[in-house]
C-alpha cells in the first residue's frame, strides 16, 4: 500500500490487478531493438478512500513517451472528434478565448479559429507543435503549468475556457495544470477535460487498455473529488465513444454555474453500478482474471493444431499477446505503414500489411480480432478470408 491519490491527495491506495512485467503497449521494435527491450511492472490500482483506478508508480514518461509519433490532424475519427468538439464548446458556452492543453497538432485550435474563437494550444511535443505552427496554428511548445501562465495571459488575456481531451490521465501530477487553469480562467470560465471513463471499462471488462501510458481512469465521481481541491466543480457530464469510451466534463469555480442535469444522470448511472466503490473493482479484476484464462487457454489449444494470426497491432494487442504468452502466432496484420515490417512488444511477431496477409497462401485458420473494436471494419477490408474471426471481449466469441 501506498498513500496519496492522485484524485483525492488521501489514500490508502492499493494494487487490486497485477499484470506482471510487461513491455510497453506502444512499443513496436525494428529487429535492431529487440535485445534492448525492457518491461516494466504494470500494476492497477485503486484508492480506498475515492475508488479512483490508477497507476501509482508510473514508468518515466521521457521513456513512456519517448517515441512520439502521434500526429492527430491524420487520424479522420479524431479530426471528426474535434470538430464535433469545437461545434460543441461553440454552442454550450460560446467562448471568446480558449486554451488548449496537450493541442499535439493543433487540431482542434484550428476548428476553434474557423468558428471566429480565439485559440491557442500548448503541448510538450516539439516536433508536433512544429508542424502545426507550420499549418499556421498558435501552438507553444511546453508544459502547461503555472510557469506558463504569464505567457499565456499575454496573449490571450483572461481565458473563458480551458479545454484539455485525452491527455489530463496521462499526467502523473494534475495539480499543477489545475492551478495555472485556476490563473487564466475568467471568473465564469469554464475547464472542459475529456478522460478515459472508468465506467467503460468496467462495462466492457476493457482491461486490455490499463497499460502503462494509462494513468488514472476517472470517473465522474473521482473528477469531482479532485476538482473541488482546487476550488472547481462539475457543471456538465457527456459520455463521448472515443478511445473505447470517453467522459467529457465541463466544471466551473464551486458556485459560479448551474449544474446541469446531465450532471445528475451520469451519477445516477455511477452509482447504478457501483462505480465509486472499491469492491466493484475487486469484482471487475477476478472477472477480467476468468476471461484472460479461457481465451488464453482456448487460444492455446487451437494453436497446437491450427494457424492463427492477429489482426490490430494496437497497444490492446499488446497487452493480449504477452498476458496470455502468444508466441505462437505467425503474424500480426496493421495497414498503419508505421508499424507495419516491425515487431510485437515481448513476443516478437513480424507485423505484416494486409496485402501480406491477403497473399498469405494457405490463409490462417484463425485470426484473433486483437483490434475487436473494430470488427465490423476489418471484416469489411478482408472479404476473401474464409477462415474463423475470434473476438476476445466483452465475452470471447467465435465469427
Ligand atoms: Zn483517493
């Protein structure tokens, strides 16, 4: 055990879920790289006093993120996101300056500027900003923090919100960025962060996304613990599908908005299934224990006797390979060009492009949706393959 939450600054917080020493989700090798490969303990846990799910001893993030090769403005679902998102900040509060915080590519800053909003991003990746500034955004390359403040406030004066999507639980430390959002915001300002939710993953029984680069899944019940540290409330509450299941919370000073009522349906829900309670997330790991042991137990089976290949070399595959040790798989299909010609994390499967995998002759007899999010567009791009779909989660299927 451990003290201090990262959402209530209490504790004591406790592991519930050991997944062992495990490589990083995201760490695809050259063959060059395999003998340097490093794993790292990846263990989960919970708070006794708040029930916030999170990683108490995080890997250094100069590790964790050291290959930062994710560029949003090329990834359409997420442009569609951000568009949606700046219509949405638009409507529901109609701002006149926003900040960003962890903008990457400036993406949404630039759907902001379209729609006449003043908007500047910041982010720590240099290379990234690099390229936005090129695409003519105001992007500062840094960390968002009190120490930028002054600089900000130069240019943009009061902010009336302060937005930050799916990089606020990847950071160790929220303290500092609710402070400098304390310093900018006007007044009535408006901080809107979209997290991963903890109520999709415990729906779906996703444990496959509780690697590494995953800090902290908050709920919303755990957000307001630690936003009211800090003077704020939550105002607002949308469950978003991005990322596997996403919660978006708009939040203001204690007492300068009303609450709205989706506030109050989102914690209705939260308490419907037991959320904010550290039993559950005992109950949610022994179910998730059971599902790793008869898929990976199947799996094993099948391959003494057949050939099976995976399909999605996403950091879920990662975490499927190596806790259910399938070394035994003769490829793993991805159309990104980045990875594929490169290596699984920890078994060392060869990634192959779909032309290799349509070319492959005789066709695997199996192949494991490791991407099982996306079955319906994999079984599309592959109409040719007449073998047998296997889909790990929420209950392990057969197509
Ligand atoms: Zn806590």
């Amino acid at each position: 055990m451990t003290a201090s939450c990262r959402a209530c600054g209490g504790g004591p917080v406790r592991s519930f879920f050991d997944l062992g020493e495990m490589p990083l989700a995201g760490g695809f090798l050259t063959e060059a790289q395999i003998p340097g490969e490093q794993r790292y303990p990846l263990e989960i846990s919970v708070c006794e006093g708040c029930s916030c799910v999170q990683i108490t001893d995080p890997v250094d993030p100069e590790i964790l993120f050291q290959d930062y090769s994710f560029k949003t403005g090329t990834v359409p679902g997420l442009v569609r996101h951000f568009v949606g998102f700046a219509d949405w900040l638009k409507d529901t509060y109609a701002p006149a300056t926003v900040v960003e915080f962890g903008a990457n590519d400036g993406t949404l800053v630039a759907a902001l500027e379209e729609r006449g909003i003043r908007a500047i991003g910041v982010d720590l990746a240099g290379n990234i900003t690099e390229m936005g500034r090129a695409e003519g955004r105001d992007l500062i390359t840094g960390a968002f923090g009190p120490e930028l403040v002054p600089v900000l406030c130069e240019k943009v004066g009061e902010a009336s919100i302060v937005a930050g999507s799916n990089v606020f639980p990847h950071n160790a430390h929220p303290g500092p960025i609710l402070e400098a959002t304390d310093a900018l915001l006007a007044r009535d300002g408006v901080l809107v962060l979209e997290v991963m939710y903890a109520g999709d993953l415990l729906e779906l029984l996703q444990w496959d996304t509780l690697y590494h680069e995953h800090l902290t899944f908050y709920s919303l019940g755990t957000l307001r613990t630690l936003l009211a540290r800090f003077g704020f409330e939550p105002v607002e509450a949308v469950r978003l599908p991005m990322h596997g299941g996403s919660l978006r919370v708009a939040a203001a000073r204690t007492g300068a908005r009303s609450v709205g009522s989706s506030v109050a349906e989102v914690d209705a829900y939260e308490s419907a299934c037991g959320l904010n309670e550290v039993a559950t997330w005992d109950g949610f790991a022994d179910d998730c224990r059971r599902r790793i042991a008869t898929f990976g137990d199947t799996m094993r089976r099948l391959g003494e006797t057949s050939s099976i290949w995976a399909y999605g070399a996403a950091g879920k595959a990662t975490m499927w390979v190596n806790v259910c040790a399938m070394g035994y798989l003769g490829g793993v299909v991805d159309a990104s060009p980045l990875r594929a010609g490169k290596r699984m994390p920890g078994t060392h499967t060869p990634i192959v492009s779909p032309e290799e995998f349509k070319a492959q002759d005789p066709a695997p007899d199996y192949v494991f949706v490791s991407a099982w999010n996306y079955l319906d567009a994999i079984r599309g791009n592959e109409p040719q393959y007449e073998g047998y779909w296997i889909v790990p989660l929420p209950q392990m299927r057969i197509h």
